[in-house]
C-alpha cells in the first residue's frame, strides 16, 4: 500500500487510545482515516468487540468495507464486513 499522511501519526493515536480510550481526529479527505485508522486499532489489539463505523452513503460503506477488506488480504465478510439500513 503507499503511504498516506495520515500514517505518519499512527503510533501516536494508538498511543493515545490506548492511554485515554479516546482520540478527536481531524485530517482532510484522502488522508487514510477511514481505511488505515480502523486497521491500525485492529493490529494494536485496541479493541474487545466491533469497530463500527458509519459512512454517509452506501457506495462510500461498500468501498470502505471492501478497502478494509483488502488492506487484511481477505474478501468482504470475514473480518470486515458492512451492513446497509433499508
């Protein structure tokens, strides 16, 4: 994968999620928030359960899933997965 600007500060927001359980990022689109931030908390085992995220529309979640998907070299549906209401 090539770097993203947002790879830069990796360590330092798991860090700090780590520490406080919480993070505000602000980062402009394209810098890798919704693809490298969720991957990043996955390997820095972060979490106990879901990271849920939500994504304002369906071609954006679909993408997203299927980015995140990529990034673990697996499909859609194992470890990433996405849900669409109606």
């Amino acid at each position: 994968m090539a770097a993203l600007p947002i790879d830069a500060i990796l360590p330092a927001l798991t860090a700090a999620l780590a520490d406080a359980g919480r993070a505000v990022l602000q980062a402009p689109p394209g810098a890798g928030k919704t693809t490298r931030v969720p991957l990043a908390m996955l390997e820095a085992d972060l979490t106990r359960g879901k990271i849920i995220m939500l994504e304002p529309r369906r071609i954006a979640a679909r993408a997203a899933a299927e980015r995140l998907a990529e990034g673990l070299d697996e499909t859609p549906g194992q470890t990433v997965g996405y849900r669409m209401r109606g």
